[in-house]
C-alpha cells in the first residue's frame, strides 16, 4: 500500500508541476482592487523525502505587503510559513520558503498569501508529494539443507534508487546480513533473493529483508526457517492428572534426519526417571507426542522434559512441572446448637474433582474413638459445606472432634475443635419484669434424679462478678425451680457438679403508680432500687389509632413522686405514664404505669 501510494505521489507531483507551469502564465488575484497585492503560486523544488522548497511571485502594486505560504494534507491547509516583507514596489517579487518535518510519501496542498493594507490575495492551490521509502515483503526460505538457505523477498524502489540486503540470526537481533544490492529506481515490486551458507545444523534462525533509499530505511516482517540436522522439541503442557498419573505432551520436528524421543521425569529439575524411547520418523514437519506416567504420589510436584535425537545430535526441551491431584482440602468448623446431650458440627470440604466421602472423628480426647456414618460430598471441585449432629453425649462433658474427607488421591483431616457439653440448664418465663416482682428462674440437670444440689448465681447491673444468692435442690426429673425478685438489671446463672449454665438476663423496669386524686388532679410515684428525684415522667394519652401521644411531661420530686393537673380534650381519655429508657438510668428499662380511663364533661 505505501509503495502504491509513493506511485500516487509521483504522478501527482508531475501533475503539480504541469499545473503550475500554467499558472505561471496567468495571475490569480484574489481581489479586484488594482492596489491589492497580487499572489501567484509557483512550483516546489528541492523536493526531498522530509522537506520541499516552496516559491511564487508576489506584486506589492504600490503598497507595504507581507507574504507566508499555506500548506498542509488537504486544501484546508493547517499550517503556515512565516510571514516576510516584499516592499511596496510595483514590480514582480519572487519569494520562497523552504519547509522541514513533512511525512515521506505524503500529498501536500499549498499556496502563497499576500496582504497589504488595501487587501489579501491567495494564489492558486499547488500539489506536491513527498518522496516514499521502499516497499518490502519478505518471503519464504527455499532451499534449505544443513548448512545453507535461499532467502527470498520483494522490493519496490517507489521511484527512488534503492539498495537492499537480508539481516539474519539464531535470534531477532540477527548479527548477520547479506551484501547489499541494487533494486534499481522503478514503480513497481521486483523479486529479489540471497544465499546462505555456513549454517549451523539443525538451527532455527530469523531473517528479515531491508531496502534503503534516500526516502528512508524499510524494514520487512521477520520469518524463520530451520536448518536440517539435529530435531527441533518444544515440551507442552500435561493433561490428564490425576493423583498417580498425567499424561506428558509435546512436539518433535525431525528435521529430514530418523529421530526418536523420551520425556525425562521426576520430582525435581534433576528428573532420574524416564519413559522408553518412541520414534517421531524424519519428516520436516512438527509431530505431537504424548506418553503417560503411572504410579505417581499424589499431591506431588512433578518435572518433565521432552528430549529428541538424532544422527546430527540430541536436543532437550525446556522443563515444565505439574502437581498430581492431592486429597480433599478439610476445613472443621466450629461446633453449634451445643447441649447436654447433642451437638451440631460443621465444615466444608473441596473434593478437588475426585469422589470423595467423609464422616466426623469425635470423643472426650484427641484420639476421638467414636465417628459418625460416612457421607458423600460429591466429586466437583470447589469448598462445599457439610453438617452433622452428634447424640448421645455426656453432659458437661469436654469433647474433641475434627472432619476426615477420602478420595482415590487420599485422606485429608481438619482441624482438632473441642466442646463442651451443657451440665446444668437454666430458663426463664420472662426476660424483663417490674420492680417489686419476682420471676420464675427452672432448669434441670442431666441424672435428672431428685435431690440434686443447684446454686444459683447472680450479677446484678453494676457488680464485676457472679455471687451465689440460693441453694436449691431437684425435684423428680431433676428439675429445679427458684424465684428470684431483681432489683435492677441482673443476670442469672446456674451451677451444678462444677458445671455452669449460659447466663440469662433479666431487665428490670421502674415501677410507675398513676391514680387520679380528688378535683381532678393526678399522682405518680416511681419505685426503684434508687431514688428518681428530678427525672420527668409523661403523662400519654392513647388515640384512636392505638399509637401513644405525650401531652404532659412532670418532673418529679424529692421521694419520686408528683401531683399535677392535666388539660385534656373533652370527652374519653385513656391515660399512661411512661418513663423512657434515659430517664429510668443505667441498669433499667422503660417504665409506664397501667391505663386509666378519664372523662371530661
């Protein structure tokens, strides 16, 4: 394409020449007024592959007149001379300017601009083309043998005289080349060629073509070709692993000579095993081989590397390594839902594509003795997650367990987790209660025998630790009950056989009285642990909708009570006091008081 182009430019630039050879003979002006000045293009000369001189005449016609060129890829110009003075003469003036930095083998647009204080004047649009490097393509080797090549390609001089040679080497840096020759100066591609000899056997070299004229130096796509001799190996990629086998791959070129192959194996770039040796014939195309290995250990890194030979020499490919498939990748999870006598296990498992089955190891030390029923986890590779329950075991009782998943590549096991199951148990009815009332602490322990001894334990809000506050004995079942009145926020636990339950809260909520007193007025007091002086109440009022609205807020006095008077809508009224949360203080709930009707006549 760029040798078509130059071609292009050439005829254009003859065209150029002949139009401005016209345009010399009649003046464009470009304005009617006798003192404009008149600009006229001329012709390009010393047209180079970077650079052209450009020239025109230019007539003051009485006045002070400056002059630039205007050039560029299309009739839209873009760039410009300098602007230079030409006098204020009535006569012609021959002006040029030498342009640098243009792109070779390229159409240029261009014409001479004159401006004086009457006018401005363009002349005609001229054409030129820069000079284009050589075209080249290189071909094929022919002729190859051990030791020599024919090297083959094309050159288009583009019209410039041009030399042209072949750079070679065992590499695409070359180092060697051919001695230069002519292509002559035409327009059109010719076929050129080199010989080679002194080659090394069984080599691949690279080799490119490159023509060089006074429009440039062009470089042709590198190829390659392989001396006949000693083969050529590359060691592919192994397929087919699995956890004691793989199949090696790779290709052998025999380069015209009888040629046999191996792969050499092993755990470590040294190799020290090796398959038996196969032939791959003496064409001088590539040959796919493969062979595969048994009796690997699984989850192994392995080393391998393709090795051809023959009359010429012996060649080793480059080392590659492969890892066998290992066991399944166990993860053991923490034990949930724990209780006297079960528990539920999880974890996952990543069967790395094999089948693969597991179960669960567990029993009160690490040498577990119990397992459970063993499961499928399938044989898609990826972490699955899998659940088991444990029964049947001992309460408050350590217990050790771990997850153990096998395929044909092995047996992987997880982690060692413990647990420990629940002795004692304890509930409560409520999980909040108001000041002043008790709530119903029960539980059981596992002998479920009568007359079984249970402390229970108490934090209150605000202490640093449990305290034992009763001593209670089971009943039949073992069941125990006690009732316990907080004063505040506290947190209860049961013990028994050195054992403890999970603790339980109890919120405690402030006590609120609320009564109407005679003429219409209202009381509240507030119990508590501690004295609510100072701290506001609300006084609600229940609408329609359900939903509680404040339309009072007292504060209350010196023994946590207080007496008001309301204004309230006429009609029914249902009435609360409610204490929030900030105003009951730390270690209490929200407090509010039973409802009241209220009529207003």
């Amino acid at each position: 394409m760029r040798a078509k182009s130059g071609r292009t430019g050439k005829h254009l630039g003859i065209a150029t020449l002949i139009g401005v050879g016209l345009l010399l003979s009649t003046v464009a002006v470009a304005s009617t007024d006798a003192s404009a000045p008149t600009a006229i293009t001329g012709p390009v000369n010393a047209l180079g592959t970077t650079t052209a001189t450009l020239t025109g005449t230019v007539n003051p016609n009485g006045q002070a007149t400056s002059r630039y060129f205007e050039y560029g890829t299309s009739t839209s110009y873009g760039s410009k001379t300098a602007s230079v003075g030409v006098g204020s003469g009535t006569a012609n003036v021959d002006i040029s300017a030498a342009l640098t930095g243009l792109a070779p083998g390229t159409t240029y647009h261009y014409r001479v601009v004159a401006t004086n204080a009457t006018g401005t004047s363009r002349g005609a649009d001229g054409i030129f083309a820069t000079a284009a490097a050589p075209g080249v393509v290189t071909g094929a080797a022919t002729s190859v043998t051990p030791t020599s090549a024919t090297l083959n390609g094309a050159v288009d001089p583009n019209g410039r005289p041009t030399t042209w040679f072949f750079e070679y080497g065992t590499s695409t840096t070359y180092g060697s080349k051919t001695s230069e020759k002519s292509a002559g100066s035409g327009t059109s591609s010719g076929s050129v060629s080199a010989a080679l000899s002194g080659l090394v056997r069984g080599k691949l070299y690279h080799f490119r073509l490159v023509a060089t004229s006074d429009a440039g130096v062009s470089r042709a796509a590198d190829r390659t070709f392989s001396t006949i001799g000693a083969p050529t190996v590359v060691t592919g990629a192994a397929t087919s692993i699995a956890p004691t086998s793989a199949r090696l791959n790779g290709t052998v070129t025999p380069n015209g000579r009888a040629t046999s192959w191996l792969f050499e194996y092993g755990t470590t770039s040294s190799h020290g095993s090796k398959t038996s040796a196969r032939s791959a014939g003496s064409g001088t195309k590539p040959v796919a081989v493969s062979t595969s290995l048994t009796r690997l250990k699984p989850g192994t890194t392995y080393h391998y590397r393709l090795i051809a030979t023959n009359a010429s020499g012996t060649i080793l490919g480059s080392d590659r390594a492969f890892t066998t498939t290992g066991p399944p990748i166990v993860l053991t999870g923490a034990a949930q839902g724990v209780g006297a006598t079960s528990a539920t296990v999880v974890g996952s498992i990543d069967p790395l594509g094999r089948a693969t089955t597991w179960y669960v190891e567990y029993g009160t030390s690490t040498s577990y003795g119990s397992r459970t029923s063993t499961r499928s986890a399938g044989s898609v590779a990826g972490a699955r997650s899998v659940v088991v329950s444990l029964s049947a075991l001992t309460p408050a009782t350590t217990y050790h367990y771990r997850l153990v998943a096998t395929s044909d590549a092995g047996t992987g096991r997880g982690a060692d987790v413990a647990f420990t199951t629940v002795g004692v148990t304890l509930t409560r009815p409520a999980q909040r209660v108001v000041y002043g009332r008790a709530v119903s602490l029960s539980g059981t322990v596992p002998t479920t025998r009568p007359g079984e001894v249970v402390t229970v334990f108490a934090q209150a809000f605000g202490e640093a630790s449990f305290r034992s506050i009763a001593t209670v004995l089971t009943t039949d079942g073992g069941a125990w009950r006690y009732l316990a009145k907080p004063r505040i926020g506290t947190s209860y636990r049961a013990s028994w056989n050195r054992g403890f339950s999970p603790a339980a809260a109890v919120g405690v909520r402030p006590a609120v009285a609320f009564r109407r007193t005679a003429r219409g007025r209202f009381a509240i007091h507030v119990l508590g642990a501690r004295s609510f002086a100072g701290h506001v109440v609300q006084l609600q009022r229940r609408k329609s909708s359900g939903r509680w609205v404040t339309v009072k807020r007292v504060r209350l006095g010196a023994r946590s009570a207080a007496t008001f008077r309301a204004s309230l809508r006429v009609g029914r009224s249902v009435l609360r006091v409610a204490m929030s949360v900030n105003q009951a203080g730390s270690g209490y709930l929200a407090g509010f008081s039973r409802t009241i009707v209220y009529r207003r006549a």
